[in-house]
C-alpha cells in the first residue's frame, strides 16, 4: 500500500496474504470511517491519501459485505476511481467528484453504478482537474443523465459542465431540491421553467453559470423558481450583458418575490478573463434602478457588473439601508465614466456599513471632511478597497481619510494605466497608507 502526504512519499509492502485476523481489524475499525478521501489543503482540490495494489483491491473485492457502513462523505479523485465502488454505501449522503478527460470510461461506469449502489446521496458536487472540451462532455452526456436520473438531490453543484435541457429539467424536478450551482444558457432555463415552474418555495440558493444574459430570461428564472426562501441568487455570464430595461425588471422581481429577511447575496457577474472587446458596456446603475433593493436591509453580498451612477445623498440612503453588508462590488474600471460621488460617498458607507469588510467603489476628487463625521467613521475593519478608475487630487487628504477610517486596510487596487498620472498619487496614498 503506498501512503500519500503532502511532505513525502512512503511505501509500506504486505509481505504475506491477508488473513482472517485482518479482516478481523478492519471490520472493528469499519464503522468509524465517516469520510473516504479528503481536500490537499495546498492545492484545495480532492486528493488520494491512499492507493491500493492489486491484491488488497481483489481481497476487498471478494468480500460479499458492506466495507464502511457508516460512510457519510466521499471526495473521489481520479486515482481514487478503482476503487470508489468499493465503497459505494446507501449510508453515503455526500459525494464530490473531481474529474479529468483521460479517464472518461471509468467516470462513465462509476457515475451509472451510483444511483445503484448510493442512492441516498444528496449532495453531488462535480469538479474538474482540467478543462473539458465539448466533444468530451458530450461523451460523458449519457452517464450523468443516468446518474441524475437516480438521484434526489437537495444540493448539485457543477459550475462547468454544461447541462442538457433534460438534465437540467431532470435537477429542478428533484423534491428535495434546496442549492443549485449549475451551468445552463438562461434562456434555456426560462423555458423549462416556464414550461413546468416549481410548485413550492424549495429553492435557497440559486447560482447559474451562463453565456448570454440578453432577454427577459432572468426575471422569468427568478419568478418561476418560487423564491420566497431564496437566500442567494447569483448569474455568472462568459458574454453579454443585462440592458437598463432588462436590469430594472430583474431587480423588481427581487423586490417583489423575494422575502426582505432572507435573500442575503444578489450577484451579477461577469467571467473574469472571457469578455469580448465587441460587447457592448454595462449600463450604469441609477438611484432608481437600485433602490427597490434597499428593503433588503438584510443583504450581505451584492456584486454587480454594472458601475453605480450615485451621488454622495443617493450613497448615504444605500449605505443607510444596509447596515450589515459584508461586501459590496460594482464595475469601478470604467474609465469613459465620471463617478458624481466624492470622497464623502466613502465616508457614508464607513459610517454605516460597519460590517464591509470587501468594498469595489469608485469616486471622483478629495477634500477634508468634517471631524466630527470622521469620528463616526473611524476604526472600520475594511481590508479590500478597490478604487479603480477615482481620479484624485490631493493623496495626502486621500490617505489621511483612509487611515483614518479604514486602519485595517490590507489590499487597495486601482485601475489606471501605469505611469498615468492617477495611477501615481494611488501610489503616492499606497505609499502613505503603509508609513502610517
């Protein structure tokens, strides 16, 4: 048996075939083991701390007995398929996968022997150790419908693969459906959802992978996946984006079926890296547009691709609306736009958003603000600023707010071009910032 760490290699060799006495140890010891395979802390991805030889393999293959009864969680990596149907349980209740090409007839049978041997699992999480080309996933098409077919989820998790519609019609079917991270186009999904919308408010956490965002899909996603449990609803695109109009109805109807004491992350992304230089901008985000969304006074996370056209008083309303926001992002790198909000609109979510801890926030100019304000400001805990394209024009005044009311900063970014002259006063207050 060869044992795996992360510091070395050590190979350990049965020098005699098993005997009774061993399976003796084994089956004492069986009943412990709550979880097969484990997470390289390093790497975060699912590692093999163990590979067996032939002759352990074929010793555990003629015993006609469940291995580990009480097996809950099993994180499989490709050295690890041999053996994974070993130790396929009804016990098993968590089952994560990473997945590479080259061993696609093995993941093959492994996925269509799952809902035989481990029908219980009711969260699937499917990773990948390197990108899949179409043609690949097509190939694996077949064994995932059967294993979806098998299963009644209340969590699926897979964020590349993309889904067919009857697959995908296939997940949202499952009774006990609660978190869905899938990759789908939406205007697919709109359509299926249309064609046969959830019965009940069983979805909390709604997270979609897509190419396109044009349409009308996503308001037609939010209302028919009956989300007055949403916790988190999050569209990731690769292309496109959300027009004014397309925008204003999507927040609407999150404002108008979404409960205000459960919805706590709303994002909409875009891929990082995958933008085409052909697609059209994101439109900015007015006051109006944006304000439904301040009854959610619960609201954590909100990441928007969208810049924020706001002014300091507009600022102060949003920040007062959400006083336990942990991270706020809106698209800062922009440089055809000028931010109407100044120093001051920081001061406001300092004041407070007292729980920010990740802010993307651009403004315009500096100034000295009241000390009786920068009092109430002082000693926040934010460490990630990202400033983008803020043009400034005194550092030191800049540098003095942030110390001030951001002592704990750990990262500030922008976005202007190297040697511009923006580029170098958010230097010259980075410089400042780490002598403080």
């Amino acid at each position: 048996m060869n044992s795996y760490s992360i510091l070395y290699h050590e190979e350990q060799t049965f020098r005699r075939p098993t005997i009774s006495s061993d399976w003796g140890r084994f089956d004492y010891y069986a009943p412990f083991v709550r979880q097969l395979g484990g997470l390289d802390p390093l790497e975060r991805s699912p590692s093999a701390f163990f590979v067996m030889d032939d002759v352990i393999r074929h010793a555990l293959e003629q015993r006609h007995t469940v291995l580990l009864p009480n097996l809950r969680t099993s994180v499989v990596s490709s050295n690890d398929l041999e053996y994974t149907s070993l130790f396929l349980t009804p016990s098993v209740h968590t089952f994560c996968l990473i997945m590479h090409p080259k061993h696609l007839q093995q993941l093959s049978h492994l996925a269509i022997g799952i809902p035989l041997e481990a029908a219980n699992i009711k969260i699937l999480r499917l990773s990948q150790s390197t990108q899949w080309k179409t043609q690949q996933q097509a190939l694996f098409t077949h064994a995932l419908a059967e294993l979806l077919c098998g299963l009644d989820l209340e969590v699926f998790h897979c964020e590349w693969f993309s889904l067919s519609d009857e697959m995908m019609a296939t997940i949202l079917r499952m009774p006990s459906l609660r978190e869905l991270t899938a990759c789908k186009e939406a205007v697919a999904v709109s359509q299926i959802l249309e064609a046969k919308p959830l019965s009940k408010p069983q979805i909390r956490k709604f997270v979609l992978w897509t190419h396109n965002l044009s349409g009308t899909s996503l308001p037609t996603i939010l209302t028919n996946i009956f989300p007055s449990n949403l916790t988190e609803f999050r569209i990731q695109s690769s292309s496109g984006i959300c027009t004014q109009d397309n925008l204003c109805s999507l927040i609407l109807a999150i404002a108008s079926y979404c409960s205000r004491t459960s919805l706590v992350d709303f994002a909409l992304e875009e891929e990082a890296g995958v933008a085409n230089e052909d697609d059209a901008l994101p439109c900015p985000i007015t006051f109006d547009t944006l304000k439904p969304l301040f009854q959610f006074t619960d609201l954590r996370k909100l990441s928007l691709m969208h810049p924020f056209d706001l002014s300091d008083a507009e600022v102060k309303e949003m920040a007062q609306s959400w006083p336990r926001i942990e991270l706020l992002y809106c698209e800062n790198n922009r440089e055809d736009l000028e931010p109407r909000t100044t120093l001051a609109g920081l001061l406001w979510l300092a004041t407070y958003c007292r729980k920010l801890d990740s802010l993307s926030y651009s403004f315009t100019g500096s100034g000295v603000l009241p000390e009786e304000l920068m009092a109430k400001a002082a000693g926040h805990n934010l460490a990630f600023l990202s400033v983008g394209w803020s043009r400034i024009d005194n550092p030191s005044e800049v540098s003095d707010f942030l110390n001030t009311a951001f002592p704990k900063l750990v990262l500030l970014l922008w976005g202007a071009e190297p040697d511009s002259v923006d580029s170098e006063r958010w230097q010259e207050v980075q410089a400042q910032i780490q002598r403080a």
